[in-house]
C-alpha cells in the first residue's frame, strides 16, 4: 500500500561552521516553522500497516515514529518519488522499528507468523537530528532487518540495535558526524550482521561499537571508517571499531566472537588533524578489542585493510585467535600495537612504517602466550629502548620478519620459550641493539 505525504523542501544556503555544534536548523530554512509531521505520519503507518512511501520533501518530527510489526507487518520505508529528509527534532530515534522474535537465527526457532514480519526495510532517506538526545535508527527485536542507502548525521546515535536481533543488513549508508556512535550494538543478542559499502565517519563515541551482549558473525567489509573519536584535544578511549565487555559482570550470556574486518580503510584522528591541537583524540584507536579476565573475545580475522593515524592503531586484552593478515600500518602517535593478557594472537604478513613520521612505532606484547608474529616488515620503529616489546610472556614465535631503520629491535623482558629466528636486519645506527633481553628470559635464536 502506498501513502504519500507533501512536505516542505526549503533549503537554506548557509551552513554551522565547524566551530559549532551542527545541528538541521542550521541547514533548513525556518525550521522551527515548519509543521511538526509527527502526528500525520503515525497514522500514515497505521493507514499503510506499517510501510511509508514518502514524497520528496522535510518532514519533521518531535517523536519517535514507532513501527510495531506485531507479526503481521512486512514495513518498508522509502522515498517515493525524490530526496526525503527526516528532522528528528525531538529526544529518541527518528524510526523505532519493534518486532517480536525471540528465536534465534535457526529456522525451526521461528513463530510461523514471525515471518510475516521480516525484511523490515529502510532505504532511500536521509535523517538530521537537531535535539541533543535524538537518534536516527532503533532495531529491537527484528529478523533480517535491512537497511540501505541511508544518510544519518547530527544525531546521537545513529544506528542502534537493542535487546535482540538476527540477520541484520546494513549497506551503503553515509554515518556523519554524529555526536554519540555510528553503529550502536548496545548489550545486544544478535548473530549474523553484515555493515557493508558503507561511509562511517567523524562520530564523536565511535564508528561500530560492540558493547557488552552477545554477538557471533559481525563481518565489516569494504568501508571507509574515519575519525570516530573527539576532533579536538579532548582524551577519549573511543575507537573507530570498539568490541567492548571489559566491564562486563561474568555472565554466561556476555560472550563476543566470530568477527571478521576486511578490505577498510579505518584511520584518524591523530597526525593529520591540522594545527589547531598539539594532540588530537589523545587516547583514541583504530580497533579495541576489550574482554575480561572470566571471557575472551575470540575468533576474530583483521585481514587486507588500511589502518593508521590515532594514538595506538591497535589495543587487544583479553582476547584469543585473532588474526592480523595483510595489513598495512602507518602513522601511529605514538604507538602500533598493545596487546596484553591475551592468548594465540597473530600478526602474519603485514607492514608497519610511521611513513613520514617519527614516531616511536612500538608494538608491545604483556603477559600473553602462544603468540605469532611472522613475515611483516618492520620499518622506522623510533623508540630508544625497543621496537618490539615481550615482557611477561610465554612460548611466543617471532621469526621470519624485517626490520630496518629504526633506533631498537626486539627486547624481552621476564619471558620464557621466546622464538626469534630468521630476521632480516639493516639500517641500524651503530649504537642501535637488534636484540637485548633480562637475565629472566628464555630465548632460542
């Protein structure tokens, strides 16, 4: 069923400047003036069952337009005929969508009538928020949710998945600059999420989040995934990508894993942040993968990306197989790798050079075991005292790399079973140790 609504399209020429807190009214002409649409396009919904087909045009709302499929509603949200813009100017998400499902992605977990209600579909609009506390997108409790070709920015939050989804779809969207985090999995119980093709950028809480829940099959492929933390000297903990229950309580139903990130571009903000701030985001990352000490984030593949330019490009604690395959590191500030309390951690056939840079460039390994590092390059590594870093570890196998250039190689530290063989080494100055360890360690050259 289609409905089809008029709405106002008047635009205006003058944008917020950076300085400011960017907000629709400063796009949109009058737009306090306009007529709040809340109203007439909830029952809309009611009228078209749950599906919107909207003219091109502004519609603004105050509320949250909330979508109950109640098992019998497949919704599709869309523009009909040219560009929609939603203004949530009011607190919560723009779209609420609310299924019931309490399976799991199996099908013989399934209500026969839940099915009536999957393949919710949002596409073709772009939401503005101008509320402090508004969001784009709520998902809660949907199956092979869907959401494409979809613009969000200056709102909180602009994707947020709650309580418990399966098969979720998110392609080809533009996430920018919104105040809080791009893709929100929020203590959620979700399997099978595909985030594709897409822009996730400059939102201030970070880009994907993983938080708390239990989530198995995240893959993230093919998407530029940019300055995901404070764009001034704030110190922040965010990440571009952020898997996140370190302060979890043991629960058996907190377990994060399965994860695969391939073929990004995931960077900023750090060295190329402009003159303005000495130190921008100090304290931000690339990808933070944080368990704790009762579960282990595991079974996780970081293959064939480019990451670079925050604070540390890379954190993992309390973690175990996860694979760093074909990547390419650059311009950390100060640092590429910590790694801590974790257990099988790979780093096979990647590169690491500060590029222009001189940074310190450590990659750093504490109290883990059962680590490979194998055929990476090593380039520029500028700190003093080492470049790479063993202390309190256990059976670690570092063979078969490149270094050169840099001012330390490898040092080790109160370890034991420490393989380190078949190294390529030039460009030292004469002063500068390949190799120094303590009189605690165990190494076999």
């Amino acid at each position: 069923m289609r409905f089809i609504i008029p709405a106002f399209c008047l635009f205006s020429s003058a944008l917020l400047s950076a300085d400011e807190t960017p907000r629709a009214a400063g796009q949109i002409e009058n737009l306090a003036g306009l007529p709040d649409k809340t109203t007439e396009l909830t029952a809309a919904l009611e009228a078209a069952d749950g599906s919107l087909n909207l003219t091109a045009g502004i519609y603004r709302i105050t509320r949250p337009l909330e979508i109950r499929l109640n098992q019998k509603r497949r919704t599709h949200i869309r523009s009909f005929d040219g560009p929609v813009t939603i203004v949530m100017d009011g607190p919560g998400p723009a779209l609420r969508v609310i299924g019931s499902h309490e399976g799991t992605a199996s099908p013989h977990t399934f209500a026969p009538a839940t099915w009536n209600e999957s393949f919710p579909l949002i596409e073709g609009i772009e939401i503005l928020g101008n509320h402090p506390e508004a969001d784009g997108i709520q998902l809660i409790r949907c199956v092979q949710p869907t959401i494409s070709k979809v613009a969000i920015r200056w709102c909180r939050h602009a994707i947020r998945i709650a309580d418990r989804n399966r098969n979720v779809t998110i392609s080809d969207v533009h996430l920018y600059e919104n105040s809080g985090i791009g893709i929100y999995l929020d203590d959620v119980n979700l399997h099978q999420i595909n985030v594709a093709n897409s822009h996730i950028s400059y939102n201030r809480e970070g880009g994907i989040v993983v938080r708390n829940g239990n989530v198995r099959n995240l893959q993230i492929a093919n998407c530029d995934i940019e300055g995901n933390m404070p764009g001034d000297d704030t110190p922040t903990t965010a990440a571009n990508i952020l898997i996140d229950i370190s302060g979890a309580a043991a629960s058996p139903q907190i377990s994060i894993a399965e994860i695969a990130i391939t073929g990004c571009t995931i960077q900023h903000s750090s060295n190329y942040g402009g003159g303005k701030y000495n130190e921008i985001a100090p304290g931000g990352a690339n990808i933070r993968i944080l368990g704790n000490a009762e579960t282990l984030i595991d079974s996780v593949t970081v293959h064939g990306n480019v990451i670079s330019d925050t604070s540390v490009l890379v954190e993992v604690s309390h973690a175990m197989d996860v694979n760093f395959t074909g990547n390419a590191f650059f311009a950390p500030n100060p640092d590429f790798f910590h790694i801590k309390d974790s257990e099988r951690i790979v780093l096979n056939g990647n590169t690491f050079n500060p590029r222009q840079f001189d940074r310190p460039g450590r990659i750093e390994f504490f109290r883990s075991k059962n680590c490979l590092m194998s055929a990476n390059t090593f380039r520029g590594l500028n700190s003093p005292d080492h470049g790479i870093l063993i202390r309190e570890c256990a059976d670690m196998s570092l063979n078969n790399n490149l270094i050169s250039e840099s001012k330390a190689g490898v040092h080790i530290e109160n370890s034991t079973g420490v393989s380190l063989k078949n190294w390529t080494v030039s460009g030292f100055s004469k002063d500068g140790a390949f190799l120094t360890t303590d009189t605690l360690s165990e190494v076999s050259e």
